[in-house]
C-alpha cells in the first residue's frame, strides 16, 4: 500500500487498539484520537491524540488543529463507537445526542474535512467502520443501529460521488471479541425486563464466541490494500460470508420473527 500516514479514532482500546498494533509496523506514522490517553507510549511512530468524539465542537477543533499540523493522512479509519443498552422508554435523552455524533456525526465531520484534500491530493483511503447490525439489529440498542446504519448509507453515497480518490470503503463488521459489551452505557440492571436480561445474555453469548480484535484488524487491513471501494464484511465466518446474503431472499417479516426468537424476545 502508498501508505505511510494513518489516522484512527478510537485507538486506546478494543478493535482499535488492534489496527494502531497493525499499521504501526507498517506504516511511517500512525496517529490515534480517543477520549482517553495510552497508559504508556506504543511505539515511536504512534502519536495519540485526546478528543472526546462524543463532542462534535472538540471534534471539529481536532480535526482543524490536525490537518494544520500534520495534512490530510493517506489513510483515515472512523473506529471510534460504543453501545447504549436501554429500553426505549429509558433510553437517556443525551445519550441520544452522544450516540448520534460519536457514531454519525463526527465520522462524517471527518469525511467532510480529510475527503476534499484527498482528492484534491489525488489519493488517499477513508475506511468508515460500520457494523452488521445494519442488517440485522441489536435489540435494546436503537441509536447504534441507527447509527451505524446511517454511516453505511453514508459511505456508499461517497462511493458514487468520488469515482477514483479517496477510495471509500464502507466496511461492516460482525461481532469482535472486545470490552465493547462492558464498557455499554446500560440501564440498570434492577430495572432490566425479562426479555432484556435474555437479549443481553444472548448479545454476551455471542461475543464471547467472536473472532479476536487481532484476526478483525487482519481482514480489514486485507481490505484496503485491495485498493478498491465498496461495501465489505468482516467477523466470523457466518457472519462475514453467509449472513450478508440473507436478506436477498428471506423477507423482512420472517428475519424480524428470526432475531425475535434468536434474541429470546
């Protein structure tokens, strides 16, 4: 790959985590934002940045401040995201807004300042991680798959719109064996109904027989040295092979039922 600058959000932990580990051996320079900082420095060519990404202004001034210190990056991963566990009648009212920007928002932000330059540059990779729950929802997380599904739609609208620079990859992951359940905003748990302590031992189940964030971080860096835009999937084997094309032949009413069942609801 001419890559030599990689920008990732949400590096400090998890999946990201991951990619910094991986392109830091591949890479001249890898730059990482996150809310919170590395305990101890990761390599001399990773230099981690503090943003909360939940916060569209603080944000807007990193990516100023970044381009204006280091220029567009050959390569920009929006990772950064979490989860919110509640029932909708609970589901707090700012938790909507950090859910929005930090899964929607801030990416596009990102698009809208680093995809210009790319072009303009005549190169350059944006690679928005998107989720599987695009096609098939988590139950009790309404703003992530909503999120995540509006950074899909997103995405491929970029694809139609940049024909050859930046390549767009719009790349949906399936589950990944991360801290991403634990570190959910959740409604407490005295007042978890009976169909979402199922779910949530369900969406436990699950994770905890997903492929390591090392193995995703390996498919998604396979991904983009294929060079080419579009929508790719990544996960298990089910889920990155076989799941995806469900949908093409069984209706929506019957895959709803499907989840209802899987997910104990």
């Amino acid at each position: 790959m001419e890559i030599q600058k990689v920008l990732i959000t949400g590096g400090s932990r998890g999946m990201g985590l991951s990619l910094v580990n991986l392109f830091k051996k591949q890479v001249s320079e890898v730059h990482t934002v996150s809310r919170t900082l590395p305990i101890k420095p990761l390599a001399v060519n990773v230099f981690p940045h503090q943003c909360d990404l939940s916060s569209q202004s603080d944000s807007e001034k990193f990516i100023n401040y970044f381009i204006e210190e280091h220029g567009a990056p050959d390569l920009l991963i929006n990772n950064a995201g979490s989860g919110a566990f509640f029932d909708w009648a609970n589901f707090p009212i700012e938790e909507i807004s950090k859910q929005i920007n930090l899964l929607f928002s801030v990416p596009v932000l990102f698009c809208r300042k680093l995809a210009p330059l790319m072009a303009e540059r005549k190169s350059g990779v944006i690679l928005n991680l998107t989720s599987l729950a695009t096609l098939y929802p988590l139950p009790y997380m309404p703003l992530y798959n909503a999120g995540k599904s509006a950074l899909s739609s997103f995405t491929q609208s970029m694809i139609l719109e940049y024909e050859e620079f930046p390549t767009f990859i719009d790349y949906r992951m399936g589950d990944v064996k991360t801290d991403f359940n634990k570190v959910s905003a959740k409604q407490l748990q005295e007042k978890w109904s009976d169909p979402m302590k199922r779910a949530w031992h369900q969406i436990e189940k699950q994770l905890c027989h997903s492929p390591s964030p090392e193995n995703a971080a390996t498919q998604i860096f396979n991904t983009i040295s294929r060079g080419n835009s579009g929508v790719y999937y990544g996960g298990g084997r089910f889920q990155s092979k076989i799941a995806p094309w469900l949908p093409r032949f069984i209706p929506s009413k019957f895959l709803n039922k499907a989840l209802r069942k899987y997910y104990h609801l």
